[in-house]
C-alpha cells in the first residue's frame, strides 16, 4: 500500500509542474551563468539597438511628419516605443541560434539522460533569454532618455508598457526556438530567425505612421502583431502616434499586444517540445 501511494504521490500532477518549474530554473540559472561568462554576446547584443536608437532619432527626426508635426522631439517620442519592441523582437535570432548550438554539440542528448522535464530545457532558454532582453530594454531606456525621449504618463503605465514588450519578446523568443529546432547548424537558425523578422518588423506603425501607407499596406500593418504592441506602448508611454485606424488592434492595442502573444507561446511553445522530442529520440 505504501508503495502505491509513493507512486501516485510522484506522479500527480503538482509535483510534475514543481519539477518542470524547478527544472526550468536550474535550466535557466545554467544560460545566465554563460552569459556571464561570455560577456561579448551581451555587449554586441546592447550594441545594435543603441545604433538604431541614434541613426534613427538624427537621421530620420525632422523628416517625417508624425501628427502634422515634422519635429524631431515628437519623431523621437514616436520611435522609441517601435525601437523597444523591434528589439526583443530581434532577440529572437539569438535564442534559435543559441537553441540551434546545443543541439549541435549534443548538449541536448545529455540533458536527456537526465531525470529532468522534457520542455524544462527550452522553458529555461526562454526565461534566461527574456532576462538578457530586460537588461537590454534598460540600457535602451536610458540611451532613449539621453537622445530625448520622455514619457507622459504614470510610472505603473510605463512599468506596464515594459511589461507587455517583455511578454512579446517572451512570445517571440518561442518562435525563435521552433526555428532553432528546425535546423542543422546555429548559422542557419541566426539567418533564419532574422529573414521573417524585417518584414514583420519594417510593415508596421514602428518606424512610420500607417496611415500614409498604401490602402492594402495598412491593413497588413493594422493587423500586424508586432503593431499592436507598439501601439500599446506609444499609449502607455503617452508618446505621439494615435491611430486613425478602424481595424480592432490599433483601437485596443494593450488588450491585442496581450492577446497576440499568449496565442503566439501556446502555439509555437506546443510545437517546439513536439520538435525537441522528435530531435532529441
């Protein structure tokens, strides 16, 4: 009798999701740890959208018109929310890459000899990823607020809007995983994971108004994503950018943004422990 009972204890359900959460951890505990150790794959990945922040605010600012204002203060507020979301968007490369280099050199295999939770591998990839892209959005924020940006708003409403492009870049990171898990070589997943993210990024309110899109382009970039979480920060930060558009997004972008990306993680993390299993047998 005892011995049935130890069974069923170790199989119920709650102790399985406390060995998957606990598992998670250690997993993710382990990324940070060589992040650390490799500080070069932060310091290049704080590199780029500082780049973007600067090219973009002096090149750009003071020639596009933003609400009938062609200022490059009100370009500047109007960027950053479309710079902040591009980034933990593009943080999606680095994970497929990252996913795609240990099951290359058959770290996978050996975390399968383990008494550990099949998706706790990639859950934990995705966590550690998710606080590398915290430490970016800080870096950035700061970067911003020197170059001018501001916010108008109350500090939880700018928490929020951090909040929300964190959950996106969580999202996102799941479909770089897909990816990595896909391919053969950490190269192909890097290429891979950034072909499909300038369009969805570059087709969208981040960078120009919508409206001045042509009438087919705008419904791509209305309904797009990426949009609504730009448009929830522009609201959140209370930067320019109201959106002229019908479509249901652009109208409730902070309810989209949430949306969007929960649908985004149960789709692609379902497909990827599909993928780590059969890649991993």
């Amino acid at each position: 009798m005892s011995a049935v009972t130890e069974s069923v204890r170790v199989a119920s359900p709650g102790n399985a999701f406390s060995r998957s959460v606990r598992d998670s951890l250690v997993v993710a505990k382990r990324n940070l740890i060589r992040m650390v150790r490799i500080p070069e794959v932060v310091i290049f990945g704080l590199i780029q959208p500082i780049m973007f922040v600067v090219l973009f605010s002096y090149v750009f600012g003071g020639s596009l018109d933003i609400g009938g204002s062609t200022s490059p203060q009100v370009y500047r507020e109007f960027l950053m929310a479309g710079i902040f979301a591009q980034t933990v968007t593009f943080a999606t490369a680095g994970a497929g890459a990252g996913i795609a280099e240990d099951m290359h050199k058959g770290l996978i295999d050996r975390f399968r000899s383990l008494p550990m939770a099949r998706g706790a591998v990639l859950t934990g990839r995705t966590l550690a990823d998710m606080v590398q892209t915290a430490l970016t959005l800080l870096v950035l924020a700061v970067v911003a607020l020197l170059v001018g940006w501001r916010t108008h708003t109350s500090f939880g409403e700018v928490l929020g809007a951090f909040g929300l492009l964190l959950l996106t870049g969580y999202a996102f990171t799941w479909i770089g995983a897909v990816i990595g898990l896909s391919v053969r070589t950490p190269e192909a997943a890097t290429s891979g994971g950034l072909v499909w993210l300038f369009p969805v990024t570059f087709v969208s309110n981040a960078f120009v108004d919508s409206s001045n899109m042509t009438p087919w382009l705008r419904h791509i970039a209305d309904w797009n994503p990426f949009s609504a979480t730009v448009q929830a920060c522009r609201e959140l930060f209370g930067n320019p950018g109201v959106s002229t558009s019908d479509a249901w997004p652009m109208q409730h972008p902070v309810w989209a943004s949430v949306i969007y990306s929960v649908l985004i993680i149960a789709i692609f993390r379902t497909l990827a422990v599909r993928k780590y299993r059969s890649a991993a047998a």
